[in-house]
C-alpha cells in the first residue's frame, strides 16, 4: 500500500467501503429472502399434509443460501418423504408443483424486486463467476461466488487499471 501513494490509498478505502456496504446489503437481502421461502414453505406443506413442515422448512430457507444446487436440495427432502409418507400419487405431485411454484415466485417476483440494483452485478457475469468459484473451490467458491464478485466489480470502479474488470462484471450499462 505505501507504493501507492495517498490519493490510491483514498481510493482503495472507498473501495472498500463501497464493497463492504454492498455485500451487506446483498446477504442481508438474501437473508429475508430465504426467511419468507421458509415460511411459505411451512406453510405450503403444513397445508398438504407433509411430515415436519417447521424442519423441513428451515432447512429450505437454509439450502437457499447455496445458488442453484440449494432449492433443489431443499426441494428434494419433502418430495421424497411425501412420497413415502402420503398415500397415493397426486400428493407427491402436489408437494412438487408447490416446490415448482415456491421457487418461481421467489425467483420471478421477491428476488426480481428485493435485489433490483443491490450488487450491482450482472447476471450474466454472475453465472460464469459462480461456474468458475465453484470449479476452482469446489462448494466454499459455490458459497463465496456471489460476494467475490461483488467486490471485483467495486474493485474495477474505484482502482485506475482496473475499470475493464467494472465494465465487463457490472449491470450499469
């Protein structure tokens, strides 16, 4: 940091702070946004009759924290014992249709208005970072994908060299 100078030192800080505030706000959005996929899924399964609703969904709103891998793993729990647990098949039907629903509401409507603008993140560029994380770190860079990312994209705002990294990483336009 000392080869910097003091006004890439300034620069670095805001960066900093600009990312730190932004990851924040990223979990703590996804964080409500889990919360509520839980309680709709007690609910939903409370109301089809499935074993352990408050378990299952806890784990649920848990999982979701994993992209893309998660849901189906939350998903898959109350499916299977719906399965085993409810007589016929048009409940286990039921249960999956729920889970179907579950998640496109929380993808198309909570996550679409909850996040709108809060990473500053393009999807795009978020897709091929999770891909790369999780291949170079297996499921810790499956975890840490969205985060790093963030901050690549603040990084490439405020460091002078960096800007292409912003542009190519960043949903402004």
């Amino acid at each position: 940091l000392g080869l910097l100078g003091h006004g890439h030192l300034a620069v670095t800080t805001k960066a900093m702070t600009e990312a730190s505030a932004r990851v924040s706000q990223q979990l703590l959005l996804q964080t409500l946004v889990n919360l509520i996929y839980g309680v709709l899924s007690v609910t939903g399964l409370q109301l089809l009759g499935v074993p352990f609703p408050l378990f299952w969904g806890a784990v649920g709103g848990a999982l979701r924290f994993i992209p893309y891998v998660g849901p189906i793993a939350a998903a898959g729990g109350p499916i299977l014992l719906s399965l085993a647990a409810l007589p016929g098949w048009t409940r286990p039907l039921e249960v999956a249709g729920f889970y179907i629903a579950l998640e496109a509401f929380t993808n198309l409507v909570l996550e679409t208005v909850l996040y709108a603008g809060a990473a500053g993140v393009s999807q795009v560029a978020l897709l091929v970072a999770v891909a790369f994380w999780t291949w170079l770190w297996g499921p810790l860079g499956l975890l840490m994908a969205t985060p790093m990312t963030v901050v690549l994209v603040v990084i490439g705002k405020h460091v002078p060299g960096l800007e292409p990294l912003g542009t190519v990483l960043s949903d402004a336009p």
